[in-house]
C-alpha cells in the first residue's frame, strides 16, 4: 500500500534524525576532548568510528553529499590510525570543520531541505589534500600497465558509448579474489550510468558505491572512488569489479537509487594467480536495462520538516513512572470498592475513614509521578556546555585573546524545553566577555593580570530554579563611557541614572559602547537577544555585575521547567487570573485615594515612590472597576515594576500550563491558560506588559 510505503519511509527518516543528530553532537565532543589529548589512540578510534556510523546512515538513506563529507575524514582518520598521517593542528583543524559542516548539513536535513543541494566540496579537497595519493594505491600492479590507463577514457572512466577494457589486476587484488572464490562468491563488473541531468554525478555515483560496500566486496572502481576524486563528469558512467553472492539482482538492487539510469552487470572469470597483468575474460552478461527509483528514497530527499517527537529515556526513570502507575492502579480499585460499598449501604464513619487514608495516598502519588515525569523530560546541560570550548577557542585564535574556559556544573540538569532557547543567550554572553570584557595580552601584563583571560561558566540547582552564571577577569563595565553613550543617544534622566540602572542600558535594543563595529559584536544585539530570551521566553532573570578592572559576572536565573509554573491565584471580574511566583515581588492594598495620574498613565506608591498602576480590565482595554481598597500585586519583569490592582488574592498553587489560541491573546497579555480540577479556566499573565510602551 502506498500509505503504509510512506509512513515506513517517514520512520526511517525521523530514526535518521535522531541517530544522526546524536553521533554529530558525540563527534564534535570527542574532537574536543581529542584537541585536548592528541595522542589518546582511544579517542582516535572513538572519533573514526563514530564517523564511520554516520557515513554508513547517510549512505543508506540517500544523502551522497552527507556520506561523502563522513567518508573523506574516515579516510584521513584512517591514515591516522595506520600511522601514515600525523595528528598535528592543521589535521586536527579539517577534521573540526568537516564535523562542523556535518552538524550543519544534519540541521539543514532536518529542516526539510535537500542533501544535494549542499556543497561540501571545499571541505572534502581539504581532507583529501591531507593524504593526497597514498591511499588507494596499494594494490595497483607492479608489472604492468597502470590500470587507469588500460583502455580507459580521461582520469580512468571509460569513453561514453564504449564498452570497457577489463582493467589490470594486481597481486594484492588477484588475492582478495581468489578469497572471494574460496568463499563461493562470483566476480561482477557493474556498469552504473548516471542520469544526463544530474549536475552532481560522483555524489550519485558514491551514493552507489557505498551501497555496493554493505553489500559487497568491492575490489575497484573506475573513476576511483577514494584518494582524489576525478572531475565530475568523469563519474557519469562508473565501473565497478566486486565480488558478491551469485545472484546478481542484489547488485542491481543496490544500485536502484534515484538519477541512476542504467546499470548493467556482467559476471567474470576469476583470474588465475598466473594471470596477473592480464585482462579478465567476459563469462556471462546479465540483462542489461533502465533502473526506475523504486526505493522511494534518492540521495538528499526534500521534505518537510522534522519536529522530534521521541526522547531518550534513562529506562529506570521509567521504572519509577511504571512503579506510580501500578500504584495508582491498586488505589483505583480501592476507591470503585468503596463505591460499592457506598450502594450496600456501608458505615458512612468507615467510608470517610478509607477515603481520607486514599486521598492522601493518591496526592502522594501524583506528587510522586508528577516529578517522574519531569525527571523524563530533564536533560544535563552539559548538552549546551559542550560546545563552549570550540567556540572559546575558534574566538580566541580570532581575536588573538588567550583564554582559559573552567566550566562546572555540567551534570545540572534542566528540562529539554529550555535547552534550544537556551544556547544562543550563553553563547552571546561568551562572545561579548571575549570581545568587549577581555584584554588583550599586553594589556592584561600591564595590569599586573595573568597573560591569559579567564572565562568561568557554572551551573546549579536552587530549588525549583536552575541558577547559571558566566563570569570573567576581563576590564569590567565602563559605566562612565555607558552614560555618556546614553546622553548621546537622548536616553532620558541619563546623567543621574544609578550604577543598576546604567548596567539595565546594555541589555537595550542596538545599545553598544563600541566603536569599531566587527562581525563579533559592537551592533548592540548580543545582550538585547540574552534580555530577551530569558525573560520573556523562559520567565527567568538576568543579573549584571560589574567591578572596574576585575570583571564581570552574569547571573540567570531559570524556572525548571516550562509546562508547570508556581503561581499566585488571583480574581478580577470575575475571572481568573494566574501571576507567576518569579514575576512578583509582594502583595499590598491600595486605596483609591493614593492612586495618581501621571502623563503615561496611573501610578502607585511603593516603597515611598510612585510605579506605574494597572488593571485588568484597563490591560484588556475597559476600565479599572472603582472600589474604595484595592488588593494590590507588585510586579517585576527584569529592572521594571508595576501595581497591578485585583479584586481578590486567592491562593499559591501549580499551574500546569497549556498553549493559549490567538484568539483569546489579542494583546499578548497571557502566555497560556490552566485548568482548576472544577474546569474553571485560568489565564497565565506574561508581566511583559509592564516594559511596553503600548500600554
């Protein structure tokens, strides 16, 4: 069934992603830990093999330019491996950057593009240039002819039209043949003609070639297919000698990929040991026809994109879950007796006196399975941390800034819902003390500094709060050069700002006290996307602290997670209204008669001095319902407060947040909704709205 078709070829990619994804993140930490350890022989084999996996993954679903990339540093590995190439930096670099560019291909993958339409050439003739000719080489023939030029067209293909000369075999070969015999396997020549149209005809023609090798012994290609690739057009019709099971339909099926046109296969006579330096002898030629691309994936397919949908699970976290539910079970059946014994007419004292004992039992266990269930979704943010050493260093040889990176914390764990959101905030921080904190060498001698910067980034567990901090030793704030940007630019009130308030100015839209703009930073977008994200999209908090000369430290601070939420219950109009325990500083009463009216709108007092005043109703677009006394919540988004006046305080509790429709949030003032266990709705504020100037 076509359905069924697509649904399994749908599985196999989404399976793709996931194992793809996972060996790109794993070679990238082994590189750096191997750029740490050059002579580790373990790491060496951890980073081969590792390579070799995606190579093989990518090959299997079509994706030739992916599988190529993998396939030429397996090679330079290779030559590592066997001592005939020499770990040294600029080895170690090329292999950094094509598992960089592998990282990239798999995000490009992911996001529905096509495989073919990325060019890793550039990186593939680096790795290659690395080892040169001397792979491949070993088995050509020490008393003949070369084999490339043994009736061979330009760089060993054959001419387009004409049958090949059977080539030359070597003694090295003729060996693995006479194997191959032994093993009862025949010898095929498998003739693959790539599609005219096909502008990438060695990616279509390799993408076979791998094939060939999970399925077969492949003894020679003609183009060669490893060491120096030939030009392009060189691949159009490819020659391949391999050994294989009698039955040739294995071969062609191997070769049934998309742009394919033809192939044909043509069983041989072994050569005898006698016979090196002789052609070998046509014994039987299999039909020969069109392949039509029935596999139903070609090199680099287009789709949609992919959203994960499966995690990976310590299995005795899901123990403890499988352990609640079984709970949960027995207490399900005490209650439906007990509602038994409600209809038999059963002691009323009795019943109360069980049900109070379940009760208690099954809050226990929601408890219980409710922190299982956020254990599932928790993830080290050592995923996020890892990348920080290559980025540190990539920036560091950039700028000419020696750094040192002490990073701890790694095994804190956060909740895979933050994790994307997360990294680009760390990594603006990272690149800003770099660029703008740091000194340089010199600079840092003559302070009496140590030559090489300190970076430290750590991570902790506070409560129901991840707490991250990124500091550095570098010249710390210049809060003098910032007000007087801040007078430039016609900041309000910005001669007599505090030091806070002044430190609040970097995280403002394109603010940046730096001259020289580069493509690192000085364009003031590092902190205002740091601002952001942490605020808004994760409703954490950033704090800035500064010391002339010594430094700076940045301090975050995250909910655990995302989908529950801490907050206080309050009532306006008769609804519902939920405030998040981190956005609220205290709880007050306000009369009607301390509320004043300024230019931007009502104010409060707090504190001995007016913030500004809101409603619901006045958020919502009415008006603020006049009462005598008002119960009032102060608010706090990041260096701002506000008033917002309610009618009633109700209660603390967890909220489970669920999407709210656009619909229902015109005017962005909620970021979600909740359901009391009576079905009454909850709208979740996002304290936002007090930094807006819309309202």
């Amino acid at each position: 069934m076509p359905g069924s078709a697509w649904t399994e070829d749908e599985r196999l990619r989404r399976a793709f992603l996931e194992e793809g994804d996972e060996l790109v993140q794993k070679l990238g930490e082994s590189l750096s830990a191997l750029e740490a350890d050059p002579g580790s022989h373990d790491l060496v084999h951890e980073v081969f093999r590792l390579t070799h996996s995606l190579k093989s993954e990518s090959a299997l679903m079509g994706h030739a330019s992916l599988s190529g990339l993998a396939h030429a540093m397996e090679d330079v590995l290779e030559s590592v491996r066997g001592g005939e190439l020499a770990l040294a930096a600029d080895v170690l670099e090329k292999l950094v950057a094509g598992a960089d560019r592998l990282a990239l291909m798999m995000g490009e993958i992911s996001r529905g593009e096509r495989d073919a339409d990325s060019d890793p050439s550039d990186v593939v003739q680096d790795l290659r240039a690395l080892i040169g000719s001397r792979r491949g080489t070993g088995d050509e023939a020490t008393d003949g002819p070369p084999a490339r030029g043994n009736g061979a067209g330009p760089h060993g293909g054959a001419a387009e039209g004409v049958a090949p000369a059977e080539p030359v075999f070597g003694a090295q070969e003729v060996s693995r043949l006479a194997e191959a015999r032994e093993r009862g396997e025949s010898l095929f020549r498998v003739t693959v003609t790539v599609a005219t149209d096909e502008p990438m005809k060695f990616a279509r023609a390799f993408l076979v070639f791998n094939n060939f090798e999970q399925s077969a012994n492949v003894i020679r290609a003609i183009p060669a297919m490893d060491g120096e690739p030939a030009d392009d057009a060189s691949y159009a019709r490819t020659v391949f000698y391999l050994t294989s099971a009698p039955d040739d339909e294995t071969l062609r099926a191997a070769a049934r990929v998309d742009q394919i046109a033809m192939v044909e296969t043509a069983r041989l006579e072994f050569p005898s040991a006698g016979s090196i330096g002789r052609p070998l002898q046509e014994h039987y030629r299999a039909d020969a026809g069109p392949i039509a691309s029935d596999r139903g994936r070609g090199p680099g397919p287009a789709g949609p994109p992919v959203e994960k949908t499966t995690i990976r699970v310590d299995a005795r976290r899901l123990d403890d879950l499988w352990r609640f539910v079984a709970e949960l079970v027995l207490h399900k059946s005490h209650v439906s007796r007990l509602s038994d014994g409600v209809a038999r007419g059963m002691d009323a004292d009795s019943i109360r006196e069980e049900l109070m004992v379940s009760s208690d039992s099954l809050e226990k266990i929601s408890s219980g399975m409710q922190q299982a269930m956020r254990d599932t979704r928790s993830i080290p943010i050592s995923i996020i941390f890892s990348k920080f050493p290559r980025l540190v260093r990539d920036l560091s040889r950039k700028l000419g800034k020696p750094v040192d990176l002490v990073m701890s914390g790694q095994e804190t764990e956060i909740d895979r819902s933050i994790v994307e959101a997360l990294s680009d905030p760390l990594t603006h921080i990272i690149r800003n003390a770099l660029d703008h904190g740091l000194e340089f060498p010199e600079e840092r001698v003559r302070l009496g500094k140590p030559e090489r910067g300190r970076i430290a980034v750590s991570a902790r567990r506070q409560g129901g709060t991840i707490v991250i901090e990124l500091a550095d030793d570098g010249r710390g704030l210049d809060t003098e050069r910032i007000r007087q940007k801040a007078i430039d630019l016609g900041i309000p009130d910005a001669a007599s700002l505090g030091e806070a308030d002044l430190r609040e100015l970097v995280f403002r839209p394109g603010f940046s006290t730096k001259e020289v703009v580069t493509d690192l930073s000085g364009r003031g977008v590092g902190m205002d996307v740091v601002a952001t994200r942490i605020r808004n999209d994760l409703r954490g908090t950033v704090e800035l602290a500064s010391e002339t000369g010594k430094g700076t430290r940045v301090v975050l601070r995250l909910p655990f997670t995302l989908t529950i939420v801490n907050s206080l219950l309050v009532e306006d109009g008769g609804h519902l209204y939920a405030i998040p325990l981190g956005d609220l500083d205290s709880t007050s009463k306000v009369s009607a008669g301390d509320i004043v009216l300024q230019e931007q709108g009502e104010a409060g007092p707090w504190m001995e001095e007016l913030i500004p005043l809101y409603s619901i109703g006045g958020l919502l677009g009415g008006e603020r319902t006049p009462r005598e006394e008002y119960f009032a919540v102060v608010l706090r988004h990041g260096a701002s407060r506000g008033l917002l006046v309610v009618e009633e305080l109700i209660e603390e509790r967890e909220m489970v947040i669920r999407p709210i429709d656009d619909l229902l949030n015109t005017r962005r003032l909620f970021s979600g909704v909740s359901v009391l266990d009576d079905g009454r709705l909850v709208f979740i504020l996002d304290t936002s709205f007090i930094r807006r100037d819309n309202f």
